[in-house]
C-alpha cells in the first residue's frame, strides 16, 4: 500500500467516516455499509474569508457567450455501426465504457476497432483477464493485421498509467475494468471502492493526455453495469452490447452519449470472421412468410436517428387458468397489459379470458410508444384468426382514451416503409403527409374502432 495515501470507511447510507471497518455504522447504526475509500487531504485555509488557499488563483467565473466552443474532432473507428453509435466517430480525449453479457463479444469488437485504428493512430489493448497469447490467437481467427496493434497483461494501475504515460497511445483499451487494482485501496479487484478508484484514475489520466479511453465492464445477472452507479457518471459514453444467445444478431446501444444522440443503435452479425456490420437491419428483422399468418404486424419505429422495420408476433389462446397470462419479449409487460383494456374499453373486444403472448422478431427491444398500435392489431389478428395483408405496416401512439396519437418522424418513417415495398401504412392522422405518396396508400386513423375498420 502506498504511504502518501490514507484510506478510510464511508458509510453508504448516512456519510459517515471510520478509521477501520465495522460490520455496524456508529451513527445510524446500518449495517455492511462501510466502504474503503481514499481520504483526501484537507484544504489549508489561507484566512481571506474563510477561503482557501489557491482556490481564487484556479477558480473563474465566466459568461457562458464568451466561452469559446471549439469544434470536436473525431476519428473514424473504420466501422460505421461503431461510429453511429458513437455520434459520428470516437472523440479526442473522451471515455466509453460498454457492457454486456460474458462471451456476447465485447472484446472481439473492440480488438476489431483498434486493429483498425492502429493503422492511423497508437493504439494500446491492456488485458487482465486474458494473455497475450489469447489476444492474438483471436486476432489470427479474424484475420486482423497485428503490425501496430500494442498488447499489454497487467492489473495494476499504478504500473499501467506508468507505461502508457511513457508510451502516449491515441487510443486505449483496458479490458475489463472490475479486474484492475490501485494499490492505494487494500480491498481485492473487483470491489466497489477499487473499481470507482480506478477508473477515476484511468478517467483523470484520459482528461489531461487527451487520450481516447474504452473500458470494458461486467454486467449482472439483471443486465446493468456491476459495480458502483458513479462509474456511469464519470465516463462520457455507456454503451451496451446486446443480442440472443440463439442468434448471431448483435446490438450496441447508446445509453449515455456527451458528444451525440443517446438510444443509437449499430447492428452487427457474428460470424467466423469476427463482427460483420449489418448496413440494411430492416432488412434482416424482417421475415417474409411464404403465406401470410395470422398474428403478425410490421412496426416502423426509430432508434436514435434510423428508422427500422421490425415485426411483432402475437398468439392469442384460450386460457385455462383464472389469471390469464400476459408474456411480452422485447416490449414492456405492462404497457401489454394497458393496451388490452383500452382494446376493450374502446374497441368492445374483451380478452379477460385468452392468454396473450407478444414477441419482437430478430431480439429487438422496442421502447417507444409507437409500438401500441402494431401491438394491437396483432393481437387483434390473432384473436379472429385473419392474417393482415403481406404488404401492410403500421406505427402510433395509442391513448387511454382510445385515440391515436401521433409520434416523431412520421414522414421518415413513411419513407423507410415505401422503400421496403410496403403498399399501405396506418399511421396517426396528424402524422399523414400533406402530398400522397407514389405506390403508397397512406390509412390515418385517430381512433382506435378507425384503425379496427381500415382492417375489415
């Protein structure tokens, strides 16, 4: 442990400090709640006020219009999906972290994007899980060139800043982040205290180098980011890496983005070959049945700045059960739930007594509430048995009080819908186009028994 550091117990519930651990805080008596962290040395006051000392040579007040923005510059990763998500490339100086799932392919992405990258900038992968040997054991699997792509095992973070500062890559991986230890903490790697320390370390250093920075972090069993909530908030990008064991589809998405739009969305598809950017995903969510099946409604929603077309599978069944059940994947339960009293209350068809299941082709988690009205009119395909037509899609809000609200970009949805050859769309009546569409016979409904109508 280092001498210039004193580390003391915080109290997760009230604040307060202890010298060493305790099962029971002394002041409000909780219990496991005392955390090691570092203390920081006290100020000294200079007696000008009670002030400190440097704290007026440092510290400035501006006007925000005389505070000069520059331009950002970014660098491509070479992989557009990656640089969509981003916000358009990976900024100087800037720190990301992303998550997902063990073996879903976090380091293949980013030994791809760095292999890449190191044709153009330095470039430095520091691993503590895996060995130099693994590294470009799966570098040869992909066929990724290795000339200038740096590898560094190491844990402790003390050591790694002292190489990289001598070093001075452009860009940086540490992979994962709950493996590696400051040796000012005397708790193991992968604690809540080692894992804040360090990456404030790792994160400080990223800020005055101007270094760009990607951590790789774990992800409970719930699917959030392990460790403490604050490692969220000091990066500037948190992206998660998700996708279905089943299927080789994988999906990054933008949670938290300080240089671009938050809820992108990249789609890449795994093969033997490593990540291979998917450029059409409407493509690819869509299924196209041979004969048309009941219970299946196409969803023109919008994930961050692309449009994208997916279909969303209901099965209606009589339930023998005094609850029926209610099963939604890649859309919100309850929101299922909310629509089928509203189906009910306002279109007079009652489910109280079918099981009702929901699905969103491809693993594809849909938010928004664009989603309601596909959702019904596949619940209500499935219920009568009656396929809707092949070339049919859909969006809109639908309210408790049965109407049909508009959403966002409804022309761009619109279009996206004509590109892919679909030859009608309901769609709110605000989000109706003024000018009729080539080939494209726009529906606008602004009630639910409207939309039920359009379809007999």
């Amino acid at each position: 442990m280092a001498k210039s550091a004193k580390t003391i117990y915080v109290c997760t519930e009230c604040g307060a400090q202890a010298p060493k651990w305790a099962g029971q805080c002394g002041d409000c008596g909780a219990w496991n709640t005392l955390q090691e962290s570092v203390a920081l040395p006290p100020a000294k006051p200079d007696g000008r006020f009670g002030g400190y000392a440097g704290e007026t040579d440092t510290a400035q007040i501006r006007v925000l219009s005389d505070v000069v923005a520059e331009r950002t510059e970014r660098v491509t990763t070479g992989m557009d999906e990656l640089d969509r998500v981003l916000g358009g490339g990976l900024v100087t100086g800037s720190v990301v972290l992303i998550g997902g799932d063990p073996g879903i392919g976090k380091s293949t992405l980013l030994v791809q994007a760095l292999a890449l990258l190191a044709e153009r900038l330095p470039a430095l992968y520091v691993s503590g899980e895996e060995s130099a040997e693994q590294i470009s054991l799966r570098a040869q699997r992909l066929g990724l060139p290795g000339e200038r792509l740096r590898l560094l095992t190491e844990t402790c973070v003390e050591r790694i800043l002292a190489l990289v500062a001598r070093e001075r890559p452009g860009v940086l991986v540490l992979d994962s982040i709950q493996t590696f230890y400051t040796e000012a903490l005397q708790s193991a790697p992968g604690s809540v205290a080692q894992v804040r320390e360090s990456a404030a370390r790792l994160v400080r250093f990223a800020k005055q180098t101007g270094t760009a920075l990607f951590l790789v972090g774990h992800v409970t069993k719930e699917g959030a980011l392990a460790g403490p909530r604050v490692l969220e908030h000091m990066v500037d990008t948190v992206l998660y890496f998700e996708g279905e064991s089943g299927s080789p589809f994988r999906l990054v998405r933008a949670i938290k983005n300080r240089f671009g739009a938050v809820n992108e969305l990249g789609v890449f598809a795994m093969t033997d070959k490593g990540l291979r950017e998917v450029a059409n995903p409407s493509a690819i969510f869509l299924s196209r049945h041979e004969h048309q099946v009941a219970g299946s409604c196409i969803l023109v929603t919008r994930e961050g700045t692309r449009p994208l077309l997916v279909e969303v599978q209901a099965l209606v069944d009589q339930s023998p059960l005094a609850n029926p059940r209610r099963v939604a994947l890649g859309l919100e339960q309850n929101r299922l739930s909310m629509l089928l009293a509203v189906l009910h209350r306002h279109g007079g068809i009652a489910m109280f007594d079918q099981d009702v299941f929901l699905n969103v082709v491809g693993g594809v988690r849909v938010t928004e509430p664009a989603a309601d009205l596909p959702v019904l009119l596949a619940v209500l395909s499935s219920f009568r048995d009656r396929p809707l037509p092949g070339d049919l899609a859909t969006f809109g809000e639908v309210g408790l009080a049965g109407e049909i609200r508009p959403v966002p970009n409804g022309q761009e949805r619109l279009r996206e819908a004509a590109k892919h050859g679909f030859k009608r769309v309901i769609l709110p009546k605000a989000n109706a186009p003024k000018k009729a569409v080539d080939g494209v016979e726009v529906i606008g409904v602004s009630r639910i028994g409207e939309a039920i109508e359009a379809l007999d």
